[in-house]
C-alpha cells in the first residue's frame, strides 16, 4: 500500500454510464461491459463486489493499490494476459526430475489493457474506467475464460463441494446450473473435472484431518479397532507368523447373522487404494431373503496372500459365525482359492464340500486379453454357456483345434480344458440360485461405491470410517427392502386385469421379475413369432429354470393358446413363496454334483499354488514400480531373474536329459 494522501480520488469528469440495482443486465452484458471498458461505469458498492466483479475476476489482476484517508481506494488492474509478474522458478527439493509435474511457463505481454476502479467511501459507489493510454484487448472473452474461470463459477463448485460429492458430479451440475440460471454457460463451458476436484480437495481437506490417521501404524491400528468396537462391530487383529503379515477382521453383529444365514453362497473380492498401506480391503457378500445384497464381514490384510487370508477366513468361520458355505464366487485370484480351500477343507476333515466358482465376467475379461483370436474367443464363450458338461468339453476342444496360435491353443489347454466345473455353466445347472448368480458385480459395486470416498492418503482409521458408512447405507437398504417385500404392489400398463391381479400375490420382487415376462409377449408378437405350442409348464428357457416362475413362452402360451395359467396354477407358484424369499433357490437344488478324484485334486492344489506365487510376484513388482524409484524396480527385476533363472534352466536340464 501507498502512503495515505489527503488528494481527491474522484477520476477526471466524463459522462458515466450510470448502473443501479434495478439495472436488468445479462451476466454476459455485464461481462462485456466490464471487459471492454470504452466509457466510465457507475455502479453502487455493494451491487460490484457482489455480482459484478465476481463475473470478471478471471479477467483481471491487480497492478497496484491506493488507500486514501478518506476511505476511498483506488486500483490499477492489468490483463491477466499481461502477466507482469514473473513465474517462479523455484525447484522442490528432494524430488527427483522424473517425478516432477511438467509445467511449462506462460507468454508474458500478450495483452497490454488496463483499467482503474474507485470505491467511494462517501457515495458508496465504485467507478470503473479505462487507464490512460490503455489499447483494447487482443484477445476475445471466450479465450481467457479458457486461461481461467471467474470466482462466480468457482464459488459454485465450492458450495457443491462442501456436500462432498464426486468431482465428475460437481462438474455437471455446476455446468448445468450455470449455463440456465445464471446465463454463464461460456466460462462454464471450460470447466474441468480437475480443477473441481482441487477445489475440492481445498474445501474438503481441513474436514477431514481425521481421516488421515496417526502416521505411526501401530497407534493408527489401535484407534481404527477402537472406533470399529464403538461402532458395535466384533473386531480381532491377527498376525501370521511365517509370512511377517498382519490383520484386522471386522464384521457387525447384523452382518453376522446375514452371514450365517445366507451363506451358503458367499461371494470374496478384495480392493485395494483404501489407505496409504496399501493394505487390501477382503469383503464377504451375500443375498439375503429379500434379494438385497449385504455385507457378511471385512478384513483388511497387510500383504494379499493365502495364508495371511486363510487366518482371516478361519477367525470369521470359528469365532464368529458358524459360517457354512457351499459354494463361493470369486474373480480369477489363485490367492483366493488357495486360502478357501485351506479354510474349507471339505470331506477329507470330514465336513461339507466348500466349491470356488469362478465369475463369468472376470473370465471373460480374461479372455479378451489373453484369447486375442475373436473366432476362437466366441467359441470359449458358447462354451461356457453350454448346458451339458459333454456339450462345454466338445467346444473347448473345438477352440483349440481352430485356433491358429500355438501359444493360445496351450493356454487354453493349460488352463481351461480340465476345470470346466469352474468357469463353465454347465456345472450349476442344478440349482437356480447358481444361475442367477455367476458374476461378483454386485460386490464389484459396493467396491466401487467405497472407493469413490476413500483415498490412498487416508490412513487405517480412515478407511474403517468410510467403510462403516457404506455399511450403514447398506443395511437401511435392507431395511427398506424387506418393508417393501409383502406390502408393495407392482402396476403394468398392457397387461390382464386377472393376470395383474394374481402376479401382485408374490412378493414384490417376484411381481418385477415376473411382469418382465409377460410384457415380452410384445416383442414377441411384434416380431412376428408364433405360439410356443406348449401343453404343460414344462418350458426350458433360461428364465423359467432360473426363476422357477411363469416365462414369456408360457404367457404367450397362454394369451393366444392353451390357458396354462389357471388359478391353480397361479397358487402352486404363490405357495413356492408364501413362507420365505430367495433362499428358497437354495432349498431347490438337485443333487448333482461333480466330484473330484484325489489325483485331480492334487493337481489342482499344484496349479492353485503356482498361481498363487504368481500373483504374489507381480503384485510385489507393482508395488515397487508404483514407488517411481527406478533402481529400486530394477533392483527388483535383477533379484528375480537370479532366484528363477537357476530354478528354469535345472528343469530344462533335466527335461533334456543333461546332468
């Protein structure tokens, strides 16, 4: 600041363009006018910090001040295209070159406009004019609007912030509200994703110190245990020995008894990014009576191998629950399987069988990266959907022998040809429930839902925080399912009085699945199908063996046929569900199983421990590539290839006959 002056600070007479409150101007008008300053403006104080500098301060930096004795002040701004203040050229230190931000210094002079603004004390107004000798722009509004966005957008981001929503939300509403109710749809326009979600971070971050942690990871542990034991979970930390590996099981009483329940078909997947440990997040799932998906329990592990998840598996099943699965769904992780099957040691411990399924969805990612022959990738996935295991194996051997890669016609049969049981649909045609359900996107989605609040900078007890607010949103979802269960009444527009009336008897997500089926005899009309030609329920579609309810084929029957569908008919499905849900799908299971001799197991166990050190080894390597620390990784490298090397080229020794 100058030194105050007793000088008049009223500038040089002229006839301004006088504003008042009740001036109906556009914010683009007023943009304009405040841009191109070609005579003076008269606005009151109050009315030009409010609403209209907030709209050009993109526009404009400050050159100088003056603060008289009076009151008044004076400003000298410049173009922010002038840029007449030099750009930094301090270095971080510490930070090696490869891992600093590019930046690139912007032209300075590229525009030379000035302009004066006066805030009156006396009148309480501020004028606005043009500097003397000041040239127009040489740039038009659109372009610094790209440079920069106007506090005006970026206070509407920071109240949206404030309700901690993701940034690609905020984005699009403040775009949206901007561009029809305030009329600033331009420098709206230029907003990105990334600037929101450093406004955000500035606005979010002092509210959430507490997420961050103690950085002392013992004392960060003992507070998550703390906080999860108030929030009424069972918590228990577990560390095994031979590995040098620790853990935390976590699980909520309701969750438990969900667990116990409904566990008979358990889908694991685990997540990582949670926390600045990198300790992976394991989540349980199951479906309960009312088709709602719930949580059984969580573990975070420090290092995701089989026997630190194993312990984790073994603590929930022994002290917990009598968790008793049938059938677990995972994602292709040998880990995985090979810590399920030390858990569930099946009839050799003399307890029920425990079978991984694989999901079809990860399968097929699989696929896609690895089968990169699109004919041979199509008959895979036929026979996958293949309902007969003689059917599957006649497919598989078909993609091998049309396959003209060696090396995929070997990872198929490597990989593929003798555990169709897992990965093929064959093997769960015994039961709906199995056919229902073949993917883990439902846990993919809470997974998803998670991570979108945590961050890789929140500590353990941060983390456990997040965790334990998606776990509450979940279990009122529940609540609010199975309310609606019994009580609420599905209306479809286009279908029979009589056959709405009866489908309103089921509970109401059978009412959803089931008018699904009846709407279709549209499209089957429209498609110019004919009847089915059925004389009896006996459909064979998918639905109708999933669901085990009336399917298009039989409503169609009905509509334009034999009437299948009397109210005896209707009665027999009703009673399937009068005295419980979804888990009547368990209960309906044929006993058709595919059982395993000791020699494939053996062979099993060698292929899933193999898998295992593979995914260890590479989930190590990334860890460390992650780091940006290059001598490190090639460290690394260097380490593997004299551990494996040696191990290589015995075997190929002895594969060739040497000594």
């Amino acid at each position: 600041m100058s030194v105050p002056s007793s000088q008049s600070t009223v500038p040089p007479a002229s006839s301004p363009l006088i504003i008042t409150s009740a001036s109906n101007l556009t914010p683009d008008e007023k943009r304009n006018l405040l841009f191109d300053v070609d005579r003076a403006l008269e606005i009151p104080m109050e009315v030009f910090n409010e609403e209209w500098w907030p709209l050009v301060s993109n526009i404009w930096t400050k050159w100088d001040s003056y603060k008289y004795v009076n009151g008044d002040i004076r400003k000298t701004f410049a173009c922010r295209f002038m840029k007449h203040r030099e750009s930094s050229t301090r270095q971080k230190e510490n930070v090696p070159n490869e891992k600093r931000r590019i930046t690139r210094i912007r032209p300075s002079n590229i525009c030379s406009a000035m302009i004066k603004v006066f805030w009156i004390a006396s009148s309480n107004v501020v004028q606005v004019e043009r500097h003397k000798n000041s040239p127009n722009h040489t740039h038009s509004l659109s372009e610094i609007d790209r440079l920069k966005r106007p506090k005006a957008i970026r206070s509407l981001v920071e109240i949206e912030a404030a309700k901690n929503y993701s940034a690609p939300t905020i984005t699009s509403a403040v775009k949206e509200y901007a561009t029809l109710e305030l009329g600033l749809g331009e420098p709206a326009r230029e907003l990105k994703r990334k600037e929101v979600a450093n406004i955000k971070y500035k606005v979010r971050g002092p509210a959430e110190t507490y997420l961050i942690g103690n950085p002392n990871l013992k004392l960060d542990i003992s507070d998550s245990i703390s906080y999860l034991t108030e929030q009424g979970y069972r918590v228990e930390k577990y560390r095994v020995s031979q590995r040098s590996t620790r853990g935390i099981v976590f699980a909520h009483p309701e969750q438990l008894k969900k667990l116990e329940r409904h566990g008979w078909l358990t889908l694991i997947d685990s997540t990582h990014k949670t926390n600045r440990y990198d300790w992976r997040l394991f989540t349980l799932y199951v479906c309960d009576t009312y088709g709602c998906w719930n949580v059984g329990a969580h573990f975070f592990v420090s290092s995701e191998d089989a026997d630190t998840v194993a312990e984790a598996l073994i603590i929930i099943r022994n002290k917990y629950c009598r968790w008793s699965p049938r059938y677990i769904l995972s994602d292709h992780s040998n880990i995985e399987a090979k810590s399920i099957k030390k858990t569930f040691p099946g009839m050799a411990a003399g307890e029920q069988e425990c079978q991984v399924l694989l999901c079809v969805v990860h399968v097929m990612r699989t696929w896609m990266q690895k089968i990169h022959e699109k004919k041979t990738r199509d008959i895979m996935i036929a026979a996958m959907h293949k309902r007969t295991k003689i059917g599957c194996e006649s497919l598989v051997q078909d993609a091998i022998n049309s396959c003209p890669v060696p090396s995929i016609q070997s990872y198929i049969k490597r990989n593929y040809t003798k555990n169709t049981e897992k990965w093929g649909l064959w093997a769960r045609q015994h039961s709906p429930l199995l056919l229902q359900v073949t993917s883990t996107n439902s846990l993919e989605s809470f997974h998803s839902e998670l991570k979108k609040t945590t961050s890789s900078s929140h500590g353990l007890i941060g983390a456990a925080h997040k965790v334990v607010n998606v776990d509450c949103k979940k279990r009122s979802e529940a609540e609010s399912a199975s309310f609606d269960f019994r009580i609420k009444k599905i209306s479809a527009y286009g279908v029979d009085v009589d056959i709405l009336e009866e489908i309103q008897k089921f509970p109401f997500p059978f009412q959803q699945l089931i008018i699904r089926e009846a709407c279709a005899v549209m499209n089957r009309l429209e498609k110019g199908k004919s009847t089915p030609g059925l004389t009896s329920l006996d459909c064979f579609c998918l639905f109708r063996h999933r669901y085990l309810l009336p399917c298009k084929h039989i409503f169609h029957e009905h509509m334009y046929g034999n009437k299948l569908l009397t109210t005896d008919v209707w009665q027999m499905f009703c009673e399937i569900f009068e005295e419980s849900g979804f888990e009547v799908y368990e209960s309906r299971e044929s006993f058709i199983e595919y059982v395993q001799t000791e020699q494939q197991k053996n062979a099993e166990n060698r292929r899933i421990a193999v898998g295992e050190l593979t995914e260890r080894m590479r989930d190590r390597y990334w860890r460390v590539e992650e780091m940006g620390d290059v001598e490190k990784t090639q460290s690394f490298i260097s380490m593997l290839e004299a551990s494996v090397n040696p191990i290589i080229l015995q075997f190929d020794n002895n594969s060739s006959g040497k000594t």
